[in-house]
C-alpha cells in the first residue's frame, strides 16, 4: 500500500490491487475513509470533518497527479509521492 502524501497528519494511499472507479484512502488513526479522484466523492467511511476539508482542498488541485498515481498503482508501478 504505497502512501503517496500526508495531509494535515493524514495519510493517502492507494493499493495495488483495489477496484475501479479511481479512489485513495484516507487514514489517520482508528479513522478511514474511501475518496473518488474524480467528483471527489467520499464514497466510504469516515474523517472528521476540519481533516476531511483538508484532504478534499489538497485532492482538489491534485486529481492529475492522483490519476497519474492510480494508474501506476494498479500496473504495479511505484506511484511517487505527491506534495
């Protein structure tokens, strides 16, 4: 599971063998949650919500170089980090 960034203490990853459509994972602690990449939809899970405003501000500029890491994630490619 390649962690690609932290976020204001939360961690994004993406897992190599996970399903369509394009998402990361957001974990901080005992909390997770699921986010499409594109719509930024939070499709599972849970943030509190000043994290989750900070993953979504961040995503939100970012969804190139998510798909670009999505993409090599799933071809078993190493995804880089994204700042």
């Amino acid at each position: 599971m390649p962690t690609i960034a932290i976020v204001d203490g939360v961690r994004i990853v993406m897992y190599w063998n996970d399903h369509a459509p394009a998402h990361f994972h957001a974990l901080l602690a005992e909390h997770r949650t699921v986010i499409e990449i594109d719509g930024l939809a939070v499709v599972g899970g849970y943030l509190p919500k000043h994290k989750l405003r900070s993953v979504l501000k961040w995503a939100a500029s970012r969804q190139d170089a998510l798909h670009a890491a999505w993409r090599n994630t799933q071809a078993l490619r190493p995804s880089g980090t994204i700042e």
